[in-house]
C-alpha cells in the first residue's frame, strides 16, 4: 500500500491479494483472478489482467478473464510475452488512454 500511496492511486485500488495470503495459491493458478472477480463483482470475460510474467499472463488465461495485458517494462520480454498476450504496452502509463478509449 505504501507505492500506491506514493503514487497518488491508492483510492483507485478496492483490493489486493497477494501470493503469501493466506489461502492465496501461486500464479498461474486462477485462484487469485477468480476471488478478486467475485469479491467486485465482475464477471471473469470483464476483467483484465496486466502483467509482466508468463505466470501472470497464464493466470489471467486460466481464469478466462477478458483480456491480458503484456508490460514490456518489467521481468518479461518481448521474446516472452508476446505471443500469449492480447496487448503489448511498452510501461503501465500506456493503460490509461487505452482504456478510455484514446490511445495514439
């Protein structure tokens, strides 16, 4: 909570599971997608999962969430991500306009 704070969004965020919660199970199981789509209430096909690992992009998969979101800036390369992704972004500050519909 700390980085979100630092950054200005920690009221953008209604929740946050971790992989060492307890009953959390290590990605990329759906167990963590799934309980945060029941916990909002949003139906898995709505949801969109942005990751920069091959587990995060496996999890959002395996729980049959909308969309995943490839970040190129973190652990995972081009090389890596690319052909499980449905979108490649460059940095996170990509998902904004891309999601209010604005993007270049």
């Amino acid at each position: 909570m700390v980085m979100l704070r630092w950054f200005g969004v920690e009221e953008l965020v209604d929740i946050i599971v971790c992989g060492d919660d307890p009953g959390s199970k290590p990605k990329p199981h759906p167990h963590n997608a799934i309980l945060i789509c029941r916990v909002l209430q949003v139906e898995p096909e709505n949801a969109v999962m942005v990751g920069d690992t091959l587990a995060d992009l496996g999890m959002a998969r395996a729980a049959g969430l909308g969309a995943a979101v490839g970040v190129l800036s973190g652990v995972g390369g081009l090389d890596h991500l690319e052909s499980h992704a449905d979108i490649l972004i460059p940095h996170v500050g990509s998902l904004l306009p891309i999601f209010l519909g604005n993007e270049d």
